[in-house]
C-alpha cells in the first residue's frame, strides 16, 4: 500500500501492517502510526499531542494499542491525576468555553442528569475532562449517565454523584482508551454483562438477592478474571464454611487463587487433584504392613 502524499513523498506500508490496524479499530492508533512513519527525527511526547491535538491520556492509548499490534515499542507515557491537572481555567476562559455550542450543550445535559446547576469548580472538571483528558462530548455524556446510574444502583434511587466523581471516572475511562462513543457503549454493555453474572456468584455464596459491596464485588471480579464459575465458587466456599465454620472472603479468595496457579478450573479437575495418587495408597500399605 502506497500513500501518495505529495509528488515528493510517499509512505509505503505492508499488507500486514495495514491488516493490524483496521484489526486494531483503533484511529488514534492508526493516526499515530502515520505520524511517526512520516517523523524524519525522534519526536517527543509532547511534540505528538500538539502535532495530533491529543491528550496525554489519549496518546497513551494510542501508543499502548500499537504495541499490542506489535508495530511499535516504547514506553509509557507519564500519567496527569485529577488532582495535578496540567491547565487551571480562569473566569475568562471558562466563559469562551460556554460560548461553545457542545461545550454549553454538555454543561445543559450534566446539569439536567445530576439535578443541580454546576458551579465554577464543577465547570472547571468538565472542561478538564473535554480539553485535557480528552474524551469527547457525548463520551462524557455516556460518563455521567453511567455515574448516575451506578449512584442509584449503589445508594437508592435520586441519589447523584458529585462531578468530581465523574472526573474520576473519567481518567478511568481514559486509561482504557474509551475515548470515542463506540468504545465507551461497547465497556458499558461488558460493565452490564457482569453486573448480572455477579448476581450468580452471590447466589452461588448463599448471599441471598443483594448486590454486593465494593470490596466484595472486587473479588468477584478478580475471580470473573481468573475464569472460574459460579459452581467453582460455590466449591470453594463450601470448603471455606466447613474451615472457618462461616464465610471469610479472604480465605475463599485464597483457595481460588491456589486453583488458579495450579490451573485447576473444573470441578473433575479439583476433585481428581485431590484424590489420592496410586504410588501414595501403595506406600502406605507397605507401611502398615511393616509396623504390623
């Protein structure tokens, strides 16, 4: 594949190269891998993210895509944390901003889903999140909905995040690269898929009908991670009743994680480890034999 920039200037790239980008979905990506095919000289991060208009959350994510398509190495890129944000916003800026038809459209809609009017600090964490995160209107968008939502689910219905909250989120959202509308709504139905599944690992823990806390739920997840079902789970807390003659999540996660280093992931699996192994049964004949 050729090109044809200029009269004087072309970029060559192979079949499998293009193959990994558009495999890859990824335009940040594919954008960045042009920029640096066409570099003439090392280049910098902060050369790139005023070269492409990026963040340096977004160009992480670019960067950290080409790498797993195997076209680049590098380095990660150092993070910004909301609490060091790299640009403050004055008066005076905050109100060319609202002079922005998207930007006064977001400022409207956030509004209207947490039920308040923003003041000055929360317009100054939306405009980070736009302008130096890097995500775009109708991620954001999506962002306090989800926010919103997850308030409600958590807490009982009206209650609403604080846009700090949603900033926080937002940097989360970031570092996994869900910078446009259909990344993020692609994270959200994964996100619904395992609230449900959740629930059957509840129930597998006799935990009745209710959702479970943060800490619970962190484990939940790790397990979802590891691969292991409800029914393992279930197994596993049955040991850990008849152990700790009660629940103890830290012991239940230990069995769990013993599993997973093992690479035992079926009940035969765990119900054939523990058999005895035919040499042990000999030894132990021969050894009852001797003392008699």
């Amino acid at each position: 594949y050729v090109l044809h920039l200029s009269t004087e200037e072309n970029i060559t790239l192979s079949s499998a190269t293009v193959k990994r980008l558009i495999a890859g979905g990824s335009g940040d990506a594919a954008l960045l891998y042009l920029t640096l095919m066409r570099a003439e000289d090392a280049v910098t991060a902060e050369q790139l993210m005023e070269k492409l208009s990026m963040s340096a959350l977004r160009l992480q994510g670019a960067q950290t895509k080409l790498e797993k398509m195997g076209l680049i190495q590098a380095q990660g890129l150092p993070l910004p944390e909301p609490e060091q944000r790299p640009a403050e916003y004055t008066a005076a800026d905050l109100m060319q901003l609202l002079r922005d038809p998207e930007f006064e459209m977001l400022v409207g809609e956030t509004e209207r889903s947490l039920g308040k009017k923003l003041t000055t600090m929360d317009l100054k964490r939306l405009a980070n999140l736009r302008h130096e995160v890097g995500l775009s209107a109708d991620v954001i968008f999506l962002l306090v909905r989800y926010c919103v939502e997850e308030q409600e689910r958590r807490f009982g219905q009206g209650r609403r995040p604080t846009v700090a909250a949603v900033e926080k989120e937002g940097y989360y959202w970031a570092k996994r690269g869900l910078f446009d509308q259909e990344a993020a709504a692609r994270y959200l139905r994964t996100a619904a898929r395992k609230r449900e599944e959740t629930a059957q690992y509840m129930a597998a823990m006799q935990m009745g009908d209710r959702r479970p806390v943060p800490s619970e739920e962190k484990y939940i997840l790790q397990w979802m991670e590891w691969g292991f079902s409800p029914e393992m789970v279930a197994l596993a807390y049955e040991k850990t009743v008849l152990k700790k003659q009660g629940m103890d999540w830290r012991y239940l996660n230990g069995i769990l994680r013993r599993w997973d280093k093992e690479g035992l992931r079926t009940l035969r699996e765990v119900q054939e480890d523990h058999k005895p192994k035919p040499a042990e049964k000999k030894d132990r004949s021969l050894e009852e034999f001797m003392k008699w």
